[in-house]
C-alpha cells in the first residue's frame, strides 16, 4: 500500500484515456484529490459552456461540430495549464483521443495513460446506453465496434493500466506509481 503522504509526482500533467464506462472521470478527481492536482473533465467542461448533456449536444450539433469543440476546449486547456504550469489530471470523453492533432498535442504535453476495460465491464457498467452519444442500437454491439477503431489510437498512450483483475483501490494505487515512478509499461 502506498503511502499518500510521501508521493513525489515525476509527471505534472496527466491525462486519462479510455472508452465510455472506464472510470477516467472518477479516478481522474480521486487522483487529483490525492496529488492536489487540478482536475478537468472534458465532456464536464463541454457541458458546463453549453449548458447542455453531451448527448443533448450530439442530438442538437452532430458529431462533427462536437468533435471540433471537443478539439478546441482540449487545446484552449493545454495552453492555459502550460501557461499557468498548473498540475493536472484530465479526463478525456473516449472519442476525444481519435483526432490526431489532439492526440499528438496530449502525448507531447502531458503524460497519457489508457485505462483498459474488458468489453463486458463496460457493458455492465454503460447499461442501455441511453446517456451516451455513441451508443447506437445494441450496447455490446456498439462498444465493440467503437473499441475496434479506438484501440489502435488508446494503444499510443504512454502506459496502460489493464483494469480487469484490480478493485478500485489498486486501480488507483496503480495511478499513483505510474505518475510517482518513471515506468513505461503496462500495468497487468
């Protein structure tokens, strides 16, 4: 077990990947909490300039124009957190690190860890989908077909934390060393 009181941070800015139903958002606040980092959740920060769900956005807007904004709210954040060289976690939404210019921008300014679920996980954990854009007809179905074109782009993070066979505390734990220690592999 880790002693929070003794954590001495090698990586200031961290961000977060992974599909819908992975944790990134409460880990990402439980992280930052722990490290006194400042915390940002995109799709939170879409919500909030909007006034509206992503879904409600997606239904109104479409995904092009919300993938444009979700490009935008990335790079305005990068350039404020470098400006003020703020300490960081940021959860990405799970299609945020498809665009190739917001991946390499995250990849060369913060370090980028992929939270890996199994695909029944998700499924447990998403339910009917009714909250999430991306789900279209059967939730397994969608996630499968999501994770096909999203792994290829997950798998550029620096690290990976396979999720499966850990509870939350070690979830967590296993956050704490990646950004404590300067390891580069995954974490099975």
């Amino acid at each position: 077990m880790l002693n929070f009181e003794e954590i001495n941070p090698n990586y200031d800015k961290v961000t977060l990947i992974g599909m819908m139903g992975t944790g990134k958002s409460k880990f990402g606040h439980k992280i930052s909490n722990i490290l006194k980092f400042n915390f940002y959740d995109i799709d939170h920060m879409i919500e909030q300039e909007f006034n509206m769900t992503i879904k409600e956005f997606f239904q109104i807007h479409g995904e092009l124009v919300f993938r444009k904004v979700e490009k935008k709210t990335i790079c305005d954040l990068i350039l404020k957190i470098n400006k003020n060289k703020e300490k960081v976690i940021i959860s990405l939404g799970g299609g945020g690190f498809d665009n190739e210019e917001t991946r390499n921008l995250l990849l060369n300014n913060t370090h980028v860890i992929w939270l890996n679920t199994p695909v029944d996980i998700l499924v447990q954990r998403v339910r009917d989908g009714s909250k999430r854009p991306m789900i279209k007809g059967e939730t397994r179905d969608s996630i499968l077909q999501l994770l096909k074109i999203r792994t290829k782009y997950y798998s550029l993070g620096h690290n990976q934390i396979n999720t499966d066979k850990l509870d939350q505390n070690q979830i967590t734990e296993e956050l704490i060393n990646l950004i404590s220690h300067q390891r580069n592999k995954a974490i099975k």
